[in-house]
C-alpha cells in the first residue's frame, strides 16, 4: 500500500519567504478511496519567523479581510502557537514512511517549507522526486475535483483532507496506480 502525504499551508504573503500562519497535513492512499488519516495541524509563531525576516505582504492581509470571519479566527488566533523549529521537527518524524509528499501548486508550499527549513538550519524530510502537485493533477481533469466537495477552505488540515480526497478520485477515475 502506497503511503502519501498532502501538506498545507496558510500564510501571509506568497513568496518563498512568506510567513506561515498555519501548516496542515494529512496522510492517504492514493489508491482507494478512503479516510485520509495521520492528520499534524500546526499555527507557527508568527513573531518569531517576521523577526528573521520572513515576508508579510499587505496584498494577502487584505485578502485574508475578505475571508469569512471563522476562518480568520483560526489562521490569525494567537492561542497554541508553535516554535518553527518545533513544528520543522514534527514535520520531519510525520514525513518517515512517506511514498510522496503532495502539496496544491509546485511553486507554493513546498518551496515556502524547504526555504524555511534551510533558514532554520534543519533537514529537509523529502527528497526533491518525491514531491507531486495536485494542482496540475486537477487541472487535467475534465472538472476540478474540489468544486464538488463543500468544504471551509483556508484551513489548512481541511484544504488537505479535500485535496487528499480529490487526488484519490482523480486517480480512480484516470484508473491509475499510484506508487
């Protein structure tokens, strides 16, 4: 059985330096359709990343002021925030075991989490062939997946959960198998 991971994050600007309001993740087997399972949900010191110089763009706060306020409250909420170098070390254990690391777009997540993990002096857990886009894997699709699913978007374990969901779908509908 394939073992798949999907990461997500929210974050205050898009460059690869933004900084990191939340990190979601989620296991599953791309093969079936079934549970995603092994969920990790993180909201990451904000502070502490704005003072070594990660990127807050006024563009994306003004995005975030359009975002319902439940999910604001989530992403912004000061409650259980989590050293980064904390969150890069349970990122690394949950990473063991994984088959391929997904993420929505190739230029988003995983370049944010690889710069971040080199900024704090620490292993990257996924070898750069093991990373795969779900996004690309949707837009070949003849209708995006997640268009069918009702779901709070930008929350981070949702997205994943949904994302999950959809490359599951997406590879029993092309009838692939996955490795």
């Amino acid at each position: 059985m394939a073992t798949h991971g999907m990461i997500d994050l929210e974050t205050l600007a898009t460059g690869f330096d933004a900084t990191v309001l939340t990190l979601g993740g989620v296991k599953f087997n791309p093969n079936s359709i079934s549970d995603p399972h092994s969920e990790i949900y993180f909201k990451l010191d904000v502070d502490e990343q704005t003072e070594k110089g990660r990127q807050v763009d006024d563009s994306t706060i003004a995005w975030w002021g359009t975002q319902p306020a439940e999910v604001q409250e989530d992403a912004f909420g000061l409650t259980d925030r989590t050293p980064v170098i904390d969150v890069l070390k349970a990122l690394n254990k949950w990473c063991v075991g994984l088959d391929t690391i997904w993420c929505q777009g190739p230029a988003f997540d995983i370049v944010i989490m690889e710069h971040m993990y080199k900024q704090w002096n620490h292993h990257i857990p996924w070898p750069f062939w093991k990373v795969k886009d779900s996004r690309t894997l949707f837009g070949i699709m003849p209708s995006d997946p997640r268009k069918k699913i009702d779901f709070k978007a930008h929350n981070a374990l949702e997205d994943c959960k949904v994302q999950a969901l959809c490359v599951q779908h997406c590879v029993q509908e092309l009838r692939l198998t996955v490795r």
